[in-house]
C-alpha cells in the first residue's frame, strides 16, 4: 500500500504551458505503479494534486507559480445574483448519478463539446480512447452528474469523492445549451451535493489570475487557495 512517504514523484520535461502563452510549464506526477487509494488521494488533493485519467500531478515550474489550487467551503458558499439566476433557469433539468463508465450517448456528447468548443486544444480531435482514458480511468472515488432535458442528456460533470469533500474533475455540455449555464450548474449542484454528504469543500483544481477561461472559478465566494503550503482565503476579483 504507497502513502506519502513512499510515493515517487516524476517530472515532464519543460513543454508550452497550456493557459500562458510564451510561458514553459513543468508538471510532477505521482509514479503510474503506486497505489492509490481514496484515504491517499484525499491527501494528495489536500497537497494540491489533480486526477486526469489514472494520473496525480500538479503543476512544478521553476520559474512561475501562476497555478493555484482552490477549493470552495460548501457550508459557508452563499450564491450571487448571478449564480441564483442560473439555478432558476435550469429549473426544467433533471439530475441523475451514475458510476464512472464508458457509455455511447456519454461519448457522443463529449465529441460535440471538444469539436465546437475546444477544436483548437491539446483533446482535438475527440475519440472514444481519449474519453476513456480522461474521464473513466482510475475512476476509482468517481461519479457522473447527468444533467437531462426530459429525455435528452444534455450535461454531465465528472465528480469524485474524496474524505474531505468533493472534487469537479470536469464539465462537458451540449454546445447549442451554451446560454443555460452548465458549468455553473455543475458546480452549483456539486456544493449542494457536498453538504448533502456533510463533506467541507468541493475542489476546483487551479485558478490561473492572468487566464481568463478560469476567471470563473473566483465567482464562487469564499473561495480557498493553497499559498506557500496553507489553505487561505483567496481574495480575487471576479
């Protein structure tokens, strides 16, 4: 069984960092081989970790610190305006949970996003593989939020559950339901979620200040980011 004190840590090579540009990033990961376990993960999460796929790693460049974990206190989270509107826009949708797996309709809706929302990223073009080996494995703690419009899927949220809370792994959503404000519901839904399970945070991965596509994340007050090894609160704009 690894633990912390066991765990081997590699890093990638210098390579374009994927939010800055003109900037090089270099990333640790956990060794592929170790175990890991929810009690670890939970700790690795705690230290500022992120899952993709079976992979644990964290941002480790020399010379930029821009990536900051954050995670959301569940308890003490009080919508804006903003946020409340979004619940009542949604309120025709249905939730479902399902364990992590490979479905059809799962893929098919994953394909739409990546084409019509990320065609100029690292996951262009979309195959069942990638979806696979992203979303579904080391799936261990996970689940998906479907979110469905009478009889059509038309949002799922990769969410897993860890001792301390929950973590949003990532939000997909039909492209032609860009005005409902998906990714906001799949947090929403997933703060609701963590005190349902009395659970204190839910994890938001990193906040990067200078990238707007993360600008998002600073909405959700009071936001906690994990500066020189401590969890404080993060006083950003947004």
């Amino acid at each position: 069984m690894s633990s912390l004190k066991t765990l081997v840590f590699f890093a990638t090579p210098p390579h374009d960092c994927s939010y800055l540009p003109d900037r090089e990033a270099t990333t640790m990961f956990v060794d592929p081989r170790a175990h890991v376990d929810k009690r670890l993960y939970s700790q690795l999460t705690a230290l500022g970790f992120r899952r993709s796929g079976s992979h644990y790693y964290r941002p480790h460049c020399e010379t930029c610190n821009a990536c900051i974990p954050v995670r959301l206190n569940a308890e003490k989270f009080i919508p804006n305006r903003s946020q409340r509107r979004v619940w009542k826009r949604n309120d025709d949708l249905s939730f479902r949970v399902s364990p992590a797996r490979f479905q059809e309709n799962y893929y098919q809706l994953y394909a739409r996003y990546i084409e019509e929302r990320h065609f100029d990223g690292d996951m262009y073009p979309p195959s069942r593989e990638q979806f696979t080996s992203f979303l579904v494995e080391g799936a261990n703690q996970s689940e998906f939020l479907e979110m469905w419009h009478d009889e059509r899927l038309i949002g799922l949220a990769v969410v897993d559950a860890l001792d301390d809370g929950l973590s949003a792994i990532y939000t997909l959503f039909d492209p032609d339901e860009d005005e409902r404000g998906l990714g906001t519901l799949a947090i929403l839904w997933q703060i609701e979620e963590a005190k349902r399970r009395r659970l204190p945070y839910l994890y938001l991965g990193y906040w990067i200040r200078e990238c707007r596509k993360m600008n998002y994340k600073a909405r959700f007050k009071p936001l906690e980011a994990l500066i020189g090894g401590h969890w404080q609160q993060l006083i950003a704009s947004g």
